[in-house]
C-alpha cells in the first residue's frame, strides 16, 4: 500500500505540472481524482500502521478487555470464596468497595489460594485502576465485579465499565 500510495502521488503531480497551463476541464478533473485517490491511500497506510502498532502492544483495546475480563471470572470466584470462609474481610454487605491490599490478602490465604501465586500484589485493571467489588448474602453470596474500563472512571458497572456478576 506504501508504494503504491507514492507512486499515485507522483503520478498526479507530474501530471499536474505538465498539465497545470492547458485548460481542459477532464484532464484536471483526473488530476483531481488522483489526488483525492492518493490522500485515500495515505491515509489508509496510516490507519493500518496505527492498527499494527495497537496489535503489538497486545491487541489493543480488545486485547486490554480481554485481560480484564480474565483478571475479573478469577476475582470473582475468589470474592465468593473468601465471602463464604470469613464475610468480615468483604465489608459491609451491598456496599461497593475497592480491591484492596487487605482484601487480597486474605485472598491469598484461603486454603484454595496458597499453592498458587494469585492474586498478584499489583492486582489493578489494564487501565492502572482498582477493582471494585459488591456483595451480597442471601441464600448463597452473590459477587459482582468490575474494572472501570477505558475511561478509567468508576461508574458502579455501568457505561464503559467491564463487569462481572455470580451466577
């Protein structure tokens, strides 16, 4: 696409030159197309370059969803499970909260956690951001998490928000 984006560019200000003291109205009005089918294929070469770039650094946007998502099924199974072995470490029941440093420290000490090395200490969205959390208890705890997504604004779920209910 590079190349042939150049090659049109050249093309049509050669001919615009060449052309640039005749009046016919075709032969500049080809120019013009040139030109504007030239400006296309520029910009399609950027766009494409900007996608690249986005797929080297992990897939883009999709590729930061697709990470929260599987950072939030873990947190939410492990919520439910610390929920059940000690409710005291969740907080006050259907208060939103953050994922925080005591939170996933009592993670890590649930019998299910030890032997493995999650949740890690840095446990925050693609974003930089905190999880949130909300519980509640009735027959059973029901857990909802969420990262506040792109724009990096906690809006309880909602919008641009990733999220993640109990079943």
């Amino acid at each position: 696409m590079k190349l042939g984006g150049l090659l049109c560019r050249q093309i049509t200000l050669n001919l615009w030159r060449r052309n640039s003291d005749k009046s016919c109205i075709a032969t500049k009005f080809w120019l013009s197309l040139g030109a504007v089918v030239s400006i296309l294929v520029f910009s399609c070469d950027r766009i494409s370059e900007e996608v690249e770039n986005a797929g080297n650094l992990g897939g883009g946007l999709g590729g930061l969803i697709r990470a929260a998502q599987r950072d939030l099924t873990e947190l939410q199974v492990a919520v439910e499970i610390a929920g059940r072995a000690n409710p005291s470490i969740l907080g006050r029941r259907g208060a939103a909260g953050e994922v925080d440093a005591t939170l996933l420290e009592g993670i890590r000490e649930l019998p299910e956690y030890a032997d493995r090395n999650w949740p890690r200490k840095d446990l925050v969205d693609p974003w930089g951001q905190a999880y949130h959390y909300q519980w509640w208890r009735g027959a059973h705890i029901r857990v909802r998490v969420w990262s506040s997504g792109p724009n990096k604004l906690d809006e309880s779920g909602q919008n641009d928000d990733i999220v993640r209910d109990s079943r």
